[in-house]
C-alpha cells in the first residue's frame, strides 16, 4: 500500500525489511570474535497463519505503531517460493524425474509428443518453453559425438589416403564402415529384447572406437592384393591370393576381440550395465564386418578396372646408334 508507507514516513525498501526480520531474518551486521566470524540476524517471533503476519506490529516515523497489514496486502495464494529469470525474463522451472527403468531419450520424447504442445497451446503471449538439464546436456553430447565421429571418419580417410597413396584405396578400406554401424544397431536391437540398452554416452563412443577397428581387417586384404599386382599377379589372381593369405589372421583379430567383449555383455556385474552399450556395439560389428569384408570388399576389388600402363618408348641416335 504505497499510500499508507509514504503517510508513515517509510518507503517499500523498509517495509521488505520488516517482512525479512517476520520471516527467514534479517541480516543485521556481523560479529568477529576474533577467531570467528559470526551473522547477526533480527528475526521476530514465530507466526503460524497469515493473518498473525499481517498484525505483525511496525513502528513508524510519522503514524507511529502499525501493523504489516496496514502497509501491504497479506493473502494467502499459490505461486514459486523464489523467482528465477533468464534473459529478462520470469521463469519457472518444473522438474520431471522418468520412472527408473526409463531412458532420458524415452522421456524426452513423450514429453514432446504429449506433454509440451497442449501446454504451449494454454501458454499466454510471450511464453515459452524450454527444455534444460539433462535434456539439453544429452542434446549438446549428441551432437558433440557427431561431430567427433565425422573428425575420427576423417581423419581416418587422411591416414588411409597418405599410407596406400591411393585416395581410391582408401575409400575401399573405408567401405566396411556401413557394415559394422549396421551390425552395432542390430546387435543393440537384439539387447533390447531382453534387456533395456539405451543409446547413452558410452554405446555412443563405442561406435566411434569400432570405426578403429573394423578398418584392419579392409586395410589387410587391400594390401595384399596391391602387393600381389606389383609381383605381376592379375587381378583376380591377386584377389584370391589375398583372401588365402589373410582370411586367417582376419578371423583371428576379430575372434580375440569378440571374445575380449563377449563377458562384459553377457555376464550381469556391478556396473556392467554402464559398458554394456559399449561391448554391443563392438561385438556386433565387428561380427557383422569379419563376415562380410571377405565377401563384399573382394568383390568390389575385382569390379574396379585394372589401371593401365603405358610405355613410351623414345629414339635417340648418337653417334650412329640407336637407343631406346
């Protein structure tokens, strides 16, 4: 009540000062004592209804003794115990917990499927609504794991480029990277039926360590054909003595590795359900890729048109021999 304060000698400073003392305290100075240092806070008796706040007593320069409900109005309503803003504005902030069992993921998608747009539609002008926390932190690792996958794909078609001197090589040994993605989303798929495996942080890593290693078994059998053709081998030949050569340690890497994962998908601990995205990936596609490298990658060797070689031969006379 703006008129009452300014009648009382008082202004709104003053009477937010009387309601801090009549309720959380107000912070009067502090004390040191020489070792410690102490708050002094006013606070008033203890008051159980919002009508004993309201005849809570004031002293006042010019109207003398009143009450806090004579200098503002005290009802009684619903509304949030602090006020947040942010950019300017009044905010609200509701916290959703999923069930356990859950995933962030499945959460945030009912949220925006059912949840969000009937509330939007009741929202007066000017509001919005915004989803933060744990949904922005997953939203921004998303795409932080997109971007590093597209760096490690990169980087990764750089080295293979620099190590055969071969840009088409190298998208050769890249060629297997479908395969095992489609192998780790199956195998995630086939977890699911037994057990909840949602696509966190880590199963998200895994994807990116299994672009590391479903490239040595390419990087193995495009080598040893090129090998083969600089002996003078054509190109079929050269395929095959790949395949005899290589198929051996292929299956070899490739068994250590599944089995290396297999006890930390399968076998329940403490905390394997953290790592066990991780091992599913790896497992499944680098199963998925040791089938089908032998299979796809030299039959795409074959298809490609053998680089022809030209001599050209020059004549050069002196002295009345012939040269070439």
């Amino acid at each position: 009540n703006d008129r009452a304060i300014s009648q009382a000698g008082l202004n709104r400073a003053d009477v937010a000062n009387y309601v801090r003392a009549f309720t959380s305290g107000l912070f009067v100075s502090e004390y040191f004592d020489g070792n410690d240092r102490m708050n002094v806070i006013l606070r008033a008796e203890p008051w159980q209804t919002p009508e004993q706040l309201a005849a809570m007593p004031l002293v006042t320069p010019r109207a003398g003794n009143q009450t806090l409900g004579d200098m503002a109005y005290v009802r009684q309503t619903v509304g949030p115990s602090q006020l947040r803003r942010i950019g300017g504005k009044r905010t609200i902030s509701l916290i959703v917990r999923p069930p356990e069992g859950m995933s962030l993921d499945e959460s945030m998608d009912i949220l925006q499927q059912h949840v969000l747009p009937p509330m939007q539609q009741a929202l007066p002008e000017g509001a919005s609504l915004l989803l933060s926390g744990n949904a922005s932190q997953m939203n921004s690792a998303i795409d932080e794991m997109l971007l590093n996958f597209t760096l490690a794909l990169l980087i990764l078609l750089l080295l293979m480029t620099a190590l055969f001197r071969s840009l088409r090589d190298a998208l050769l040994v890249l060629l297997v990277m479908p395969l095992a993605i489609a192998g780790g989303v199956v195998a995630l798929a086939l977890v699911n039926l037994f057990t909840p495996q949602s696509l966190d942080l880590l199963t998200m890593i895994g994807f990116i360590i299994l672009l590391g290693l479903v490239v040595n078994n390419a990087i193995l059998l495009v080598d040893q054909t090129r090998s083969g053709e600089r002996e003078g081998l054509p190109r079929q030949q050269a395929v095959q003595q790949a395949i005899l050569l290589r198929a051996r340690p292929v299956y070899m890497s490739t068994l250590t590795s599944l089995f290396g994962m297999l006890p930390l998908m399968l076998i329940p601990g403490v905390g394997a359900e953290i790592y066990r995205g991780l091992a599913t990936v790896i497992v499944g596609g680098m199963a998925v890729s040791a089938l089908f490298t032998l299979i796809l990658l030299p039959a795409v060797l074959q298809m490609q048109r053998p680089v022809s070689m030209r001599i050209r031969s020059t004549a050069v006379t002196a002295q009345g021999n012939s040269h070439v």
